[in-house]
C-alpha cells in the first residue's frame, strides 16, 4: 500500500476512449498518481492516449500491449490498475493484476457471468488485494444515501422497484465491438444497461430468486430492447425496461416504492429524491460533492472509506444477468435462481 507521501504508481490497461475520458481527471492528480505504464494493443488507441499527456506537458507512459509480458517485466512497478477493456477480457485481467499484487480498479460491467464474479471474489480473498468496480451509480454519493436509506429501515420496506433507461445506443456502436457478442458478452441491456442492472441491484440490497425477461436484437446481433421482471428474496417486485433504439438521447429513471416513502434516482446516480408519508411531492436529497472513481479508489485504498462497490455487487449483477438470458432464450420463462 501507498504510504500517503509518495504518489500511486498505476497502470492503465486499455487506452480506448472511455480510459481516455478518465486520464484526463486522473493527470490533474500528479501529487497521488504517477500513471507509469500502459497495456493496449493497438497503436491508433495507445498514440490517442499519448496526445492527452503530451497537450499536459507530460511525458506519456511506456506501452506494453502485452498484460502477461507487461506483469512479468514491471509488476514490481507497479501498486494500481485500471482496466478498461472489453467486457470479454476483465475477468483473466483482473485476476492476473491481483495475483501480481496489484490493487484494481475495474470498469464495468464486472465480469460476463456469475461463475467469474465468483472467480474474481476468490482470487480477491486469496491475495489481499483491493477490487473495486467502477460503476457510476455505486460510487455516486446518490446512490450510497440512497442505499443507507434503504437499510436504515426510515422509508420503510421496499414494495417495488421500476427502473428504466434509454439511449440511441444501436446507432451509436454500429461497427464497433459493442455489438459483437463474443467481445461484449451482450447488447444494449448489459453496456449502457449494466449500470441499470448494477444500481438496481445495490438498491435491492438482496438477491434475486426469480427472474423472467424478453430481448429484441432489432435485426443486430445482441440485444436492443430488454424487459425484466424480477423478485427479490424478501418478495419485492423488480421491473426493468431498456431501449437502445430510441431518439437520440440518453437517460433513466429509477423509482423505489417503500411502505413509508418514494424514492428515486437515476442509474448513474444522476439524481436523489425522496417524498415521504404527508409530503406532496418528491424533495432533493443533499448529499456531498461527488468524487470521481479514482479518487473513490484511492481513498478506498488509503482506508478513509469502505469499497462503495465490492465484488460482491457484481456478483449479485451477474447472477440477474445470468438469468435474464436463460429467461428471454426461452421467450420469457421464469428462472429460479438458487
């Protein structure tokens, strides 16, 4: 672990635009981040990744497209990783990193099933090391009040759970490994919609028992259209709806129906409201000035917080996942899961 004076030296493994998006926040950091090395293998997404070190002023790291080759000759190097690569590759990447000794940070979605969320925790148990998944919702400090709301039992239980969310994702991942189902490991539902599965899960706070959904790959080759009913262990109702076909635009909505309140907010953390008995409408929710996911992981890491998303929460979000295909396959038949 870091010592608190000298900054972490990370590895970014992955240079697509979406780690591109994050090292730009993450080079603002010199004083707790030292970015020391890079894994991606093609030279178009490495030398992108180059141009935003070189507009700061700053040397780019060394790339090694290599992750095997990258651990052998600089995992001493090495304390951190963010991974954020297609969703087909963090399971062996994740795994490899905490066996170097390397604490992770994971983009989302975890993993591509249960049985690998189940691997990761294991591996995450057997070497000590740190794994925090990088989903908006979970480490938004919206959705951490609204779960200690949850819990605390103040709302009253939780009757219902309706979320929904929409994009014009099909157009937008048109030709990219999004819509190849080896690579993403599913459509619309499990990239955008992963973060609807995740929050959904983090604010049920339980498992689900049984699960029946309905997918429409609207003539593409992984699911656009999603519908899912679910129940959860306690007996609350769970309906999601996704469409990655709409009108140019991207947004959700989420809304938890308690015996005492109403509460909502958004799959990325977007919102917090709560509308109590007696109120007449849905009020704001205060809460402090949202972190990015590196800081979050850094002060996870330093022990100044708890792991606001654990492996533990993917797991939940994949077992959901799991039978949702098993579900929509057989048009819609209920799943128990065990």
């Amino acid at each position: 672990m870091n010592n608190g004076t000298q900054p972490v030296r990370m590895a970014m493994i992955g240079c697509g635009g979406m780690a591109r998006h994050h090292i730009r926040r993450i080079l603002q950091q010199q004083d707790t981040t030292q970015v020391v090395a890079a894994c991606e293998p093609s030279g178009q997404a490495y030398e992108a990744f180059c141009d935003i070190f070189d507009e700061a002023g700053l040397t780019p790291p060394p790339n090694e497209p290599n992750l095997e080759a990258l651990l052998k000759e600089r995992g001493g190097e090495i304390d951190t990783a963010f991974i954020i690569t297609p969703h087909a590759m963090h399971h062996d990447q994740a795994k490899a990193c905490l066996e170097s000794g390397i604490d992770v940070l994971l983009e989302k979605p975890m993993v591509m099933t249960a049985a690998e969320a189940n691997s990761l925790i294991e591996t995450r148990d057997r070497t000590g090391r740190l794994l925090v998944v990088s989903f908006n919702g979970s480490l938004s400090p919206q959705i951490r009040a609204a779960s200690r709301l949850l819990r605390s039992g103040e709302l009253g239980s939780i009757m219902n759970i309706h979320a929904v969310a929409w994009q014009s994702w099909k157009l937008g991942t048109t030709g990219t490994w999004r819509q190849n189902p080896v690579m993403s490991g599913g459509g619309f539902l499990f990239d955008t919609g992963a973060h609807m599965l995740n929050t959904v899960s983090d604010l049920a706070g339980e498992d689900f028992v049984e699960v029946a959904a309905w997918l429409d790959n609207r003539g593409t080759p992984v699911d656009i259209l999603g519908s899912v009913m679910a129940r959860t262990r306690s007996g609350a109702f769970v309906t999601l709806s996704a469409c990655g076909d709409a009108i140019k635009s991207c947004h959700s909505d989420v809304r938890v129906f308690c015996t005492e309140a109403i509460l909502r907010t958004g799959i990325w953390g977007e919102r917090l409201e709560v509308q109590r008995q007696g109120q007449e409408r849905l009020m704001p929710v205060r809460v402090p000035a949202s972190l990015g996911q590196w800081e979050q992981f850094l002060r996870v890491r330093a022990g100044k917080m708890a792991n606001p998303c654990p492996p533990e929460i993917g797991l939940r979000m994949a077992q959901l996942w799991d039978a949702i295909q098993v579900s929509a396959a057989q048009n819609g038949q209920p799943v128990h899961i065990f």
